[in-house]
C-alpha cells in the first residue's frame, strides 16, 4: 500500500470530511544516473563559489528569491512555515461546476483521496450528491510549497483530486498559425466519414508506451552483448488530400472488419 503524502480534510459549508492523498500515477521510462565516461563511477556533486573560492555541497546551501539582478533575500524553513493558508490542511471547495465546463488544459496531475475511518459516510454522501448532479467540485489545497487550484471529481468507488493550471499559467497561442482556411464540402464529407470509420472506444489498456518498449530492447540487448538492429524509418510523404482521405477510409473500414471478425481473446 503506497503511503499518504498529505492528511487533512475535505471541507464545503460547514461539512468536513478527513481525508488522505496520494499520488495516482508514476513514471515508466526507464531512468538513467550520469556516470564518468572514463570508469563509470557516479559522480559526487559539489557547486563551486567564485566569490569564496571553494566547493560546497547542497548541505551548505539556502533557498534565496531574486528581487533584482544578483540581489537576493534569503528564505529559510522557517520562512515557509509562516505561510499560512486555509488550504494549508483541507481540500478549499470554492464552488461545484459542470464537469465539461473545464477545458483539458487546464489538467496536469491526479491523486486519490481516501477518508479515515470517521469520513467515510460524509465522504461518501459527496461522492453521490457528485455523481447524481453531474458536478465536480473546484478547491484549493496547499502542499509541496505551493497552494493548488483543484478538481474534485468521483470516479470508481473513490474522488480523483486532479490539478489544474491557474489561467496566468497557460501560454498565449497568438503567434500559432490558425486552421481557418474553409474546406470544401466534399473534403468535409469524406472527413467525417473517415472520422466515423476511426470512431472507437477509449481502452487505455490498447495503447503502451511505445518509446519505453523500444528502450527496454536496446537495454537488453547491449546487456547480453547482442547488437541492435535499428528498424529503417518509415518514409514520410505528403499524398493529394482528396485520395489521402479515400484510402484512409478504405483501411479503417478494413480494420473495423477484421476486428469484428476475429474473436475475442
């Protein structure tokens, strides 16, 4: 069982709900340490000070904000305990909103929430009124030094607490080339129809990390002193669109076949 990070509550009105987070998803790229090339020792990090003329270590170091340029005010753990907040130990609920209200971009993490044992009616009382008025709940909540806006969302017997950016932190797509050039309306048409020719459901078991996979077999094979034959790429190129969209419908339309023929393992 992975361990809570943060413990607090939930709170709206005046109902409050204790609870416990915890970190939903994990990284599966393998990772790599920086090695010495010429005997492939780890190396010690140390910082170097041009003022003192010396080396130091990250226990010699303090957190310092730049004010103006090479003029800092240094922070101490102190400093940062005094940044009290409500949201400091309980999940803030600002408001209830339409789930299709929020825009995809505004999503860059999820945790779960799981109450103790004297939240868990309450706990789940919320769940439901969620689920029966097709809302999420927005919050504020603060942990690893930085107070978050949040989506409170019920899904699978629990709530997914999902992050999200603050509008300030989202950047301006002014200068992107816009798709705004018409098509013509038989573009459109067998658009549509390659799009409903690709429409599928979402299995998120169908799809893997493809890069991760292909890295895995590299690893392997120099572990076992085998040479790895890289693949050619494939050749790219840009057919007429009309003809492009012809023959991508007649391979969907194949596959959509072939998967409703082939049984089901």
């Amino acid at each position: 069982m992975p361990r809570a990070f943060w413990k607090g509550a939930i709170s709206f009105g005046m109902v409050v709900i204790p609870v416990r987070m915890y970190t939903a998803t994990q990284r599966s790229t393998p990772s790599f340490r920086i090695l010495h090339a010429k005997c492939h020792t780890r190396p010690r990090q140390v910082w170097y000070c041009p003022v003192d003329d010396e080396y130091f270590t990250v226990r010699e170091t303090v957190r310092g904000y730049e004010y103006t340029r090479d003029r800092y005010v240094v922070m101490t753990d102190e400093d940062f305990e005094k940044v009290s907040l409500p949201s400091t130990h309980a999940i803030d609920i600002k408001g209830f909103v339409k789930f299709d209200e929020i825009d995809p971009i505004y999503y860059y993490d999820t945790h779960y929430l799981e109450p103790e044992k004297l939240g868990i009616k309450p706990f789940s009382l919320l769940r439901q009124a969620l689920l029966n008025t097709a809302r999420v709940g927005i919050a504020k909540v603060t942990f690893q030094r930085r107070e978050h806006l949040t989506c409170l969302r019920p899904a699978n017997g629990t709530l997914y607490l999902h992050t999200l950016h603050y509008i300030d932190e989202l950047r301006s797509k002014v200068e992107l080339t816009e798709a705004a050039q018409e098509a013509g309306t038989e573009e459109l048409e067998l658009a549509a129809s390659l799009v409903n020719a690709m429409a599928t459901s979402f299995r998120p078991e169908d799809h893997r990390d493809e890069y991760s996979f292909a890295l895995h077999q590299v690893i392997e094979a120099k572990l076992k002193g085998e040479e790895f034959k890289v693949p050619p790429p494939e050749k790219v190129e840009i057919p007429d669109l009309m003809n492009a969209l012809r023959r991508s419908i007649e391979e969907a339309e194949k596959r959509a076949a072939d998967r409703e023929t082939t049984p089901a393992k």
